[in-house]
C-alpha cells in the first residue's frame, strides 16, 4: 500500500490515526480508508459512488477487488 501512496496524490496518511490510516481527498468529498497489512485489505465504510470508483481504480493497480458487506464484487456486472 505504501508505494502505491506515493504515487496517488488524491492519497494522504491519516496523521491523525495510525499509519495504516488515509484519507482520499477528491473534488467532490474526502473519504478514509484504513488498510490491514495482515491481511492485504483496504477498508471503508459507507462508500458513495464516487468512493467505490476510486476503489476500483486501486485494486486495477494493485490488482485486487473489491467486495462489499454482503460479498457483492464491485464493478456490479448486470
């Protein structure tokens, strides 16, 4: 997670928390997401749409996905 930090600039650490703590800062909203290297998972809660896209832009890099509450894998396919 962290070299990827560095190369998003929407991306800041939560200073305010623990170093596994960030906020994303968009035009529209600024949201935290909170990462637990033990399990190479990335968090939030409440996401907005906005929110979600920028999630799946992450896990297209990192190569991850990303899954909601009740298992539901994002982007939804009709």
């Amino acid at each position: 997670m962290d070299n990827y930090v560095k190369t998003d600039s929407q991306i800041q650490r939560d200073d305010e928390n623990s170093t596994d703590d960030f906020l994303v800062s968009q035009e529209l909203e600024q949201f935290p997401i909170w990462y637990n290297p033990e399990l190479c998972e990335i968090y939030t809660k409440n996401p907005s749409e906005n929110a979600i896209n920028k999630l799946i832009k992450i896990s297209e890099v990192l190569g991850a996905r990303v899954q909601g509450d009740d298992g539901e894998s994002y982007p939804l396919t009709p």
